[in-house]
C-alpha cells in the first residue's frame, strides 16, 4: 500500500491516513479539557457529513482523508471529558497481537475500544507465537474472519507488512522496531492540545534515532514544521526515511550530534529509553555512548521559557531524562501518555466506516 504514510495503519481496503497541513485547525486556540464538548453518535455524523463536502475540494483522495482523520482525531480530544456517550462499535471485536508487551499500549487500545462499545481480545507473546508456531499469513487469514480490526505490536516490521497483505480487515500498527505511528499520532494531538497546531513549531528529539524518529520523520513528510534529532554519532536514524522526508519538501529536517545546539528555541523537546526492547544487552554500552543526550533541567532552559517536554514512556528517570524535568510543569507526558487512547479510538472509527 502506497500512500503518505504508508506503515501508519495498514489496511487493504484504504489507503493510509495522515495528518497534513490542509486542516482549517490552524489557530493557536489551545484546546483544554474544560472546554470539552459532548460528542454523541450524531455529532460524530455530522462531522463526517462536514468533512465528506470539504474533502471534495482538495486536490487528492489522500488528502481528504487526511483532513477527515484530524477532524476525527480533535473531536475525540473534546470527548475526554464525556466518556461513554459513543456506542459507534458495539457488536464489533478487534484482535490485539502482542508480541512485544507493553503497559501504554495494551491498556488505551482495549480501553478505548470498550469505550466505543467493542470487544478487545489479548493475545500475548505466548498465545500465538507468530512465525514459530504459526506463520503470520496463517494468522492474519484466521483472525480476520473472527474480527472486524486487527491491532499488532511486534518487533519485525515485515511482520505488521504481512498481517496486513493477508488479512481481510484493517490492521494497524500498535508498534514494530521501525517504526511507531500510534504514538507520534498521539504526539501530534498533545502538540495541538497544548500549543494550538503543529504546523511551524520547532520539535527537538534527542537520544537514539529509533523507530520514533522514524516516525516522526514520517510526520514531516506530511506537515510542515522543523524537526530535528539530536543523537550519538552512529546511532541517527534510517538514511532513507531521512531522504524521503527532506524530499517531502514540507519540512526542515536536521539530523545533528549536538544536543545543546540543537534544542535552542524548541517548542516541544522529546526523548526516549536508550535501550528499547530488544537491546537491553547493549545498555551499558548505550549508557556511556549517549553521555551527552541527558535530558536535564539545565538542557531545558536552552530551550526557552515556552518549550513543553515529551517522553513515550516507559522513562528511565536518571538515565535518559532526570525526575525533575519527568515532573516539571513544562512536563506534559501524562497528557501525552492518554492521548494514545484518543488518538488510536480516531484510526478505529476511520478505519471502520465512522
């Protein structure tokens, strides 16, 4: 499947959804949970009636499908406040592969699908064992017939490639090592909530060019603002994801090796784990090449009095981030962290006709 984001959510019956620069959400208006508005099953058909007439006035399919998905995904962020007044899935069951575990992602997917009024089914790393015990194909040609959506977290990216080549419902990406959709999506409303869009703001990564970085590259690709990753010398991100997103021509893309330098004048400051799942024998190794990337109070005041911080969590306070910034006003990882469910519960209703 080719499209603007094409690893996003992986589905045979659409193409892949994006945010892009075209919504009319443009204002620095900052959305807050006092503010929320009730959004029930009729609210939520007249926003797609809204968008169905104003999608056919951009210039591509994928961009109307991008303006209608960051629609969806605002409207579910004035929903927080009036959980359970949406009954869009009821009757309906999603598959969740976990390969991987996780705390985040577990949770806000089966929350968030009970809040819709759906059945989520857990399969963790021993229930299925997917490429020993049973081949991928095999499984996304069970699973299909049992589930109206598959949701997967697993470490080989091919694998989530697979799943959704088989399978005859949509599969999104919960997590694979190359990448992290879910989570930049999230990003991306926590960004809109606190500082009103993402167009033309600073966002400053540092610490490893992992599979978000991947993603959030794969986010510049679509809107414009200016992205950097500030990383150890031999740890930057895939030369080819870099590549695309500077051919996007949307963005300004920095890659550096510097992180003082490279966090002056942030808006948003982002880190992560040093080790993620999967390379916790190389910690100590990690420890001592990425002495420099710690983000600390002293490395947040380069970045201005305004700029937010971000973490995907799980954080190693004291290694990669001090408890202080963790807790820190500007610290804005706890409204990040919900925003998964948000954000991800805005794919689902796409994803299945809403």
């Amino acid at each position: 499947m080719v499209a603007a984001m094409a690893s996003h959510v992986s589905t045979p019956r659409s193409p892949a959804l994006s945010l892009s620069s075209s919504s009319t959400f443009s204002s620095r208006t900052t959305l807050t949970r006092s503010s929320a508005v009730s959004l029930s099953s009729a609210s939520f058909s007249s926003i797609r009636l809204r968008v169905s007439c104003q999608a056919s006035s951009v210039t591509s399919d994928v961009k109307g499908l991008v303006f209608r998905y960051q629609i969806l995904m605002l409207a579910y962020a004035n929903e927080k406040c009036e959980r359970g007044t949406i009954n869009l899935s009821k009757g309906k069951s999603m598959s969740m592969i976990f390969a991987k575990p996780s705390m985040r992602t577990h949770v806000s997917f089966e929350t968030g699908f009970f809040l819709l009024g759906g059945h989520a089914l857990y399969l963790g790393p021993d229930d299925i064992q997917m490429g020993k015990r049973e081949e991928t194909r095999d499984v996304a040609r069970v699973l299909c017939r049992y589930n109206d959506i598959i949701t997967a977290r697993v470490f080989a990216h091919q694998d989530i490639l697979d799943l959704a080549n088989y399978s005859s419902v949509p599969v999104v990406n919960g997590l694979t090592d190359h990448n992290h959709p879910c989570q930049v999506m999230a990003d991306a409303l926590t960004i809109i909530e606190h500082i009103g869009q993402v167009e033309g703001t600073k966002v400053v990564y540092v610490g490893d060019g992992n599979n978000m970085v991947h993603s959030w590259l794969e986010l510049a690709s679509v809107i414009p603002f200016h992205f950097v990753c500030a990383c150890p010398k031999g740890f930057e991100p895939d030369k080819a994801r870099v590549l695309k997103a500077e051919q996007a021509g949307l963005s300004k893309i920095e890659i550096v090796n510097d992180a003082k330098e490279a966090i002056i004048g942030a808006d948003v400051v982002c880190s992560d784990v040093w080790a993620s799942m999967g390379q916790k024998d190389e910690a100590e190794y990690r420890l001592k090449a990425f002495q420099g990337f710690h983000v600390d109070e002293a490395l947040m005041k380069l970045a201005g009095p305004k700029a937010y911080f971000m973490h995907c969590l799980p954080a190693e306070r004291g290694v990669e981030v001090t408890n202080g910034v963790v807790e820190a006003p500007y610290s804005i990882v706890f409204p990040q962290a919900e925003n998964r469910m948000h954000a991800q519960n805005a794919i689902i209703l796409h994803l299945l006709g809403f």
